[in-house]
C-alpha cells in the first residue's frame, strides 16, 4: 500500500467492511436463503435444441410425478407484457436481458432456452419431473459460429452510445506508408461470470395478488421492480425487490434473465411463494456471458515512436433479441495521440443465449489486443514498451477532443517501474533463465471508464447521534456498505460507527444498476444531496429559535462536526442534533436526496492503471506461471484504501484467469457450452495468483464527486496483455489467442 497522508474524516481509511462479521458468520441472506412459509421449488425444462418450434410438449409424467403442483408451458403460462431491454431506445425499463417471451411462445431461439417451469414441494421433486417432459420439436437450422457467419456481420447503430465505425484521418494509409508497423488478429474465447452464487428468484405474490415480493440475486432490483410491474400490470410500488447480498454478479446478474420472471408466473399460478434457483449448468444455459472477440489491431509508427495509424476493429456474436456489442475499441478511444485512427465493430447475429456484461466488458478483451500490440510495436522499433506508451500521450481526449478530467497514466507508470524494478528487464527475449523456467517481464495498460449515473437516497439524523442513510444500490462483495457509510460519517460529522447504510432493497430511494463501475460516485453524491437537505433542515430549526446559540445563523456559517452544528466562526458556538431535536420534540430528521452527472459533458473521464507481471515458463511444458504481478492506479480519491486494494487484487486475479485458464467451450454444432461446470471451468485458484502487490495514486479527481472513481472493473483491464507480453518476453513466443495454455505456448 502507498504511504498514507493522514485525513481528518472518513473517507480514506481503512475501514473494514460493515458486512464482512455477517458473511463470515454465515448470516448474511442470499436471496435463495430466505424462508417463507409454505414455499414451494421450481425447476427449469431447457431446449434441446438452438432454433425452431415446439412441435409437441408432453407435460403428462411430470405432472402426475410426486410433489407436483403445476407445469408451466407455453400453452398455460399467464401471459407476460414484453418489457425493453437493456440498450433499447425506450422509455421503459431496460433490465430485461431479452425480448424473447419465455413461456409465451412455441419459438425457439437458443439452445436451453427455458420451455416449462416445474413447481413441486421441494427442489428434488421439481428436478425429477423436469426430467419427465419430452418435447417434439420442427427444428430449424440454427446459426451458431462466428467464423462462419462473419460474413454476414454488420455494423450496430453505436456501441453504447458510441460510433460502431470511427475514421479519423487515413489511417490505411499511414499504415501502408510506415516504416514500422504491426498488423495482427487477437482472439478471446467466450466467457462465464461464474459467481459462487448460483442465480436465484423467491417470488412471493399477496393473496389478493395486487402485490408481489421478490428476493433476486440482482445487481439491479429497481431495474427488476420496473421490469416486473410492467410485465405483470402492477403499480411499481406494488412491486418489491430485495437483493441484500449478492454472491458475485460481474456483470451476470446485471439483467433480469429468463428465471426471474417465470418464478413470479408460477408463482402466480400456484398461489403459493415459488423459489427458483438455476443449477449451475441452468446458470450456463440461460445466462448470457462474454462474447467471444475477434479483433485486428494494426499501429503504424515513425523513427521517434510517435503513432502514426491506430487501427482497432473486430467482431463480436450477439442475438437478435439482445444489445450488446461488447465495446472493445473503447480503449483505444482514449489512451493513445494519433493522427489517423481507424475504429469499428461488427457484430454477428447468432442463435445463442444472449451474451452481456461482464467483468469490464469491452474493456477487458480490448486491452489484451491494444496493449498487446503496443507491445508488438515496441518490440518492433526497439523501444521500451513504457517509453512507447509515455511518447504517445495524448493532450487532449483522442477522439472526442475533451480535456481529461484527470490522468496521471505516466506517473502510474513511473511509481510501478521504480517498485517492481523494470530496469532489470532484458528486451530481448529468452534472455533471463532459472534453470528449466525462462523469466520474462511484462507490462500493459489498464483502463476503464468513470460513469456516474442518475441516484437518490434518503437520509435520518437521530437525537441519539446517529444516522441512518437508504438507497437501492448493492453490495455485492465491493465494498460499497462500507464506502457509503465512510461517506455519511463525513457529510454529517459523525464518527464511522455512528452511521449505518441499508441497500439493496426497492423500497429504498433509486439507485442505478451495480454496473459499469458506478456505484460510489453516483450513490455518494446522492447522500451528499441528501445529508446537505438534512443538516439545512436541521439549521433551519435551530436559527429560529432563541434558545439555539446558532440563533440568526446562516446556513454557510455553521459546519457540521461532532455530532452537532456548530458556527464556523467561533467553535464553542453550537449545539448537538440531539439538542436541536429535543427541544423541537422530534427523534430525528429526514431528507431525501438526488444526483445526476452535470449535463453536457465537458471532459474526458477515465480511470487508468499499469500493471506489471513476471512469468516463469517451463520451457519442457510450456506452463506459465506467474510470479510477482503489481499494479499501479489511478482512479481519483480513494474512499476506502482496504477495500479498494481488495477490488483492484480480485480484478487482477479474474485477469490472470482470462490470461490463463478461462474459456466456455462452445459446441458450434449443437449451440451450447460443454463446460459448465467450476471443475471445468476453470478460474483461478489460491496457487495460480501470486502476491499482487497494489499501488494507488490518490490524486483526486476535480469533476467527480468526493473526487472519486468507481474502482470495481479496472483491476481486470490489461491484465492479459501484461501476461502475454512476459510470456513473449520469457520465450519469444507472441500467443494472440486467449487463454495462453500450454499447447499455444510450446
Ligand atoms: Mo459490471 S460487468 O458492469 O457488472
């Protein structure tokens, strides 16, 4: 960790997470641990085949099998209103994963598509008479390979709102004219979030069916309040969702998928509450994850390492009934001067379960191939590959011409090359040897995006000295709990265990989806918004009042400290909330609060890193190890520098996993991943992660609110990159194509 400036507040320390006793006590509720009465369990029938119709669905065994309550098929499920998703044009809500009517069509469109829902008395007995249904289908011949369909790829309206094709200058061109130039292809594979936690819905109607509850594993439960009372014609605040704690999301539980809603159908039907949590092969079936990427990346430079041509474009695979481009030239947006810069994606419509956002989509595969060929580039002038980077940054936004709110990127650079001794690189490969192993050094760029998005929350000062803040953001493992509540604290001048943060529950005020990184930024500036109409009310009551030494006060005149407001002018003068309060007989005070990012955006906002690795290689196996990694951030003010180095180490360890060992393996014959499973699967465990040593700038970020950055996506992004470039520079072996297993590298 960095050498610390003592801080007066909060925000800064190292506090530990106010959740961590519940989950290491077993008593924090995941959503398929609440218990209500006279539950019942459902289980999912999945398609067995990728395109065409149901012919036929025999429901006759399943539902005469023990414990059986109903089976729910397209010819008998309540029909469900369709809802916008994610990255539509609408004025609904977009948290569905997909337009597909699931149970309100004989269409098929993916391979596990969910074609009937079981109810049973318990989860054996709904799993058995799954097990029961056979189904007839007029099968359809099913597009399932990128490769094959590439020529039929097209160019989205945007990628997220971006140009799907960017030409700046003649960056053919330039490339055709330069004197050194890389023109390669990388490839990722397809990806699983694999949270521990499997997907799970307990959906809990009224008895006069007006009014439904609903525990979700979600990233999003306004999202899936909205998108609920839309499908069922419910009043939203009829609609409550609860997602306490969440077991890993990365992205996966960022959308409603299929289960959800189909939980609340049967629901419907039995009228009793229905728990339906997917197995994870169910997880696999009909969750969407990662999209493969195809993408050149082609950089052109002269004498002096200056760029002359970037060129970033690609394919990705989505479906028809989804949105998702999966924006990889993103990074290339931003990091790197060049007066020609050529961006496009294309995108494949395939007959597949709709993919989405994981682990910094975009991001993370687009900086395997951009700082690999950075890399590549280096390698080719003969320069080093930080010096390269540092004589191509850019002024000025590369693209949209913004100024940078902030980015220290060299100064990333510098601290990590002082710490983890990048002088002692050799260039050349297959130069530094221990025995059998070859050591290469290996270095990249990490990069991600600083959104905030439109929040609320609501805040309570009590007579006791306490507060307590709401809002419907989450804690699914970041440490948002706890960075929220350092936050509070310091907007009301209370101690840290004077406050408390409850989240991750609809009937609190809005807060955005636990996506994109957003979370602190939008969520605290909405609890600033909220304390500062709190402490005026508070203000208001003491100035008008004889009795209050704050009497006559204005509100810019007092400071709120200790408990209490006190004159700014003269720190004797002033009284505690539990006096205010008293005296006007109330037990406490509340405000609600909203924010939103400033119109027009005037700046360029990005959060960057450098991240360093070692590698060992066998050179008889081929196994990589990696050694030492250690990377170096640039993400604004730290809220909580405990918690934020285990974001950054956990992003860096999912890194090593894309380097290394992650892939869904996708049968493109049949339409369905052959792998699902965590002991096939196969992330990262205990002896594949080194020490990651962790280093922050803490430099602030003027625009943003508590100068803070989200944190959570940015310790994956360019990971890969710096592993494959130490694998390069241990063996002279360029591996392109994710992950880098033994049989590439040999
Ligand atoms: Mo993150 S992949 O935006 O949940």
């Amino acid at each position: 960790m960095s050498p610390r400036v003592v801080k007066p507040g909060a925000i800064g320390q190292p506090f530990s997470r106010v959740d961590g006793r519940l989950k290491t006590t077993g008593k924090a509720t995941f959503a398929a641990e609440y218990n209500i009465d006279d539950v019942t369990h459902g289980a999912l029938v999945f398609s067995r085949i990728a395109r065409g119709k149901i012919k036929h669905i025999d429901t006759r065994a399943a539902a005469n099998a023990p414990g059986v309550l109903s089976v729910l098929t397209h010819e008998n499920a309540p029909a469900m209103k369709p809802t916008a998703v994610f990255g539509e044009e609408s004025d609904q809500p977009g948290a569905a994963s997909s337009s597909i009517p699931y149970l309100n069509t004989d269409e098929i469109y993916f391979y596990g598509q969910p074609i009937a829902v079981i109810v049973a008395e318990t989860l054996e007995q709904a799993e058995h008479a799954a097990t029961l249904v056979t189904v007839d289908y007029a099968e359809q011949e099913a597009k399932l390979s990128l490769t094959t369909e590439k020529s039929h790829a097209v160019v989205p309206a945007n990628v997220l709102g971006e140009p799907a094709d960017l030409n700046l200058g003649d960056a053919a061109g330039a490339l055709a004219a330069a004197r050194y130039k890389v023109d390669n292809v990388y490839s990722t594979p397809p990806y699983n979030h694999n949270a521990i936690e499997l997907h799970a819905t307990l959906a809990h109607w009224s008895e006069d069916e007006t009014s439904l509850t609903v525990y979700d594993a979600t990233q999003y439960v306004i999202g899936i309040q909205e998108m609920l009372a839309t499908k069922f014609s419910l009043a939203k605040d009829h609609v409550r969702v609860i997602g306490s704690f969440v077991g890993g999301g990365f992205g996966g539980k960022g959308n409603a998928w299929a289960h959800v809603s189909l939980a609340v159908a049967a629901a419907q039907v039995v009228k009793r509450p229905v728990k339906l949590m997917l197995s994870r092969e169910g997880v696999h079936l009909t969750v969407g994850g990662r999209t493969p990427t195809e993408q050149r990346v082609a950089l052109a430079a002269n004498d002096d390492g200056k760029l002359t041509a970037l060129i970033h474009t690609g394919f990705t695979q989505t479906t028809a009934h989804n949105n998702f481009p999966e924006q990889f030239t993103f990074p290339a947006r931003h990091l790197y001067k060049s007066a020609n810069i050529w961006l496009r994606q294309e995108i494949v419509h395939l007959d597949i379960v709709p993919n989405t956002f994981m682990r910094a989509p975009g991001e993370s595969p687009g900086t395997f191939a951009l700082e690999s060929a950075i890399d590549e580039l280096a390698h080719e002038i003969g320069m080093d590959p930080i010096a390269l980077r540092a004589r191509n940054e850019p002024e000025k936004d590369p693209v949209q011409g913004l100024p940078f709110s902030m980015r220290n990127i060299t100064e990333a650079y510098r601290v990590g090359a002082e710490k983890f001794a990048w002088s002692k690189r050799h260039a050349v490969p297959r130069t530094v040897r221990d025995g059998r192993y070859l050591i290469g050094y290996g270095v990249a760029t990490a990069f991600y995006p600083a959104y905030q998005f439109p929040a609320a929350a609501k805040v309570e000062m009590h007579a006791d000295g306490t507060a307590l803040a709401q809002s419907a953001m989450h804690e699914m493992g970041m440490g948002s709990a706890t960075a929220q509540a350092q936050n509070l604290a310091d907007e009301l001048g209370l101690a840290f265990d004077k406050v408390r943060f409850e989240y991750g529950d609809s009937l609190f005020p809005d807060a955005p989806v636990a996506g994109g990184s957003n979370s602190t930024i939008s969520v605290g500036a909405a609890v600033k918004a909220a304390c500062d109409a709190a402490k005026k009310r508070l203000h208001g009551l003491a100035c008008a009042d004889d009795a209050s030494p704050l009497i006559d006060t204005r509100y810019d005149e007092v400071e709120c400290r200790d408990g209490g407001l006190y004159r700014k002018d003269d720190a004797t003068q002033g009284e505690t909330f539990a006096a205010i309060l008293q005296r006007c007989a109330m037990d406490k005070i509340a405000a609600e609060g909203k924010a939103a990012p400033s119109e027009g955006q005037k700046y360029s906002m990005g959060s960057y890193g450098a991240q360093f690795c070692e590698v060992r290689v066998d050179e008889d196996t081929g196994e990589v190890r990696v050694s030492r990694f250690l990377g170096v951030f640039d993400c604004g003010t730290i809220i909580n520098p405990k918690t934020a180095v285990s974001q950054w180490r956990g992003g860096i360890t999912m890194g090593l996993g894309m380097a290394l060992t992650e892939a869904a393996l996708f049968d493109v014959r049949r339409g369905h991943i052959v792998n699902p499973s965590l002991a096939e699967y196969h992330v990262p465990v205990n002896l594949d992660v080194p020490k990651i040593e962790i280093h922050f700038l803490d430099i602030p970020d003027p625009q943003t609110p508590m100068g803070a950055h989200g944190i959570g996506e940015i310790g994956i992004t360019g990971v890969a990159a710096a592993v494959a470039n130490a694998v390069f520079n241990a063996t002279g072996r360029r591996i392109r194509d994710l992950p880098i297993t033994l049989d590439k590298v040999l």
